[in-house]
C-alpha cells in the first residue's frame, strides 16, 4: 500500500457534520494531531489539523479517541483521496469522487 495516500468512503456520519474520519492505524500519514497544513482541492488550499473527540461507543470501560479533519460539502458513499505533496513539505491534494 502506498503511504503517502489516504483513501476513504465518506460514511453518513461523517458527511452531515463535515469530516474526514482518519483510522488510528493512519494517524502517522497526517502531521502530528494538533498541526496545521493545507489540504488543496482544486488548485484552492485551506488550512486544516487532524483533530479528536472522545468516544465510548465501544462501552464505558474501553473510552478512545476518534480522529478527523473538517471539510464541509461532503456527501455519503463519496470516495475521499488525500495525497502528500511531495514537492511541498505540509500540504496534501484532495481528491473526491462525486
């Protein structure tokens, strides 16, 4: 698998409110949770951080985190494509398949 891509299914939940769910198990693609980059689509850049929320939908004795990054216009069942740029230290490209 290729690590400097990110490939996911935008789920029902995460398109009504506007994020990107990152996997724990991806957290080491994205900079460290907190910092800023560019995420650019379409040749327009915003910037964004990977942020978190605490859960306990796995039950009250096994509370975790999950990850995300916010981007608006999302719809369900798209496909999301984040890249690192390798010609730009802190920016990734966004590709969705509408």
């Amino acid at each position: 698998m290729i690590k400097n891509v990110y490939v996911r299914k935008i789920s029902s939940e995460e398109a009504s409110p506007g994020y990107i769910l990152v996997l724990k198990n991806k957290l080491s693609f994205s900079p460290p949770r907190g910092k800023h980059f560019i995420l650019q689509q379409d040749n327009q850049g915003r910037k964004v951080k990977v942020e978190s929320y605490s859960c306990s939908c796995q039950g009250p004795h096994n509370p975790h985190k999950h990850y995300f990054i916010k981007w608006k216009k999302l719809q369900k069942k798209q496909w999301v494509e984040i890249e690192k740029d390798s010609n730009k230290h802190g920016r990734c490209n966004l590709k969705i398949q509408r």
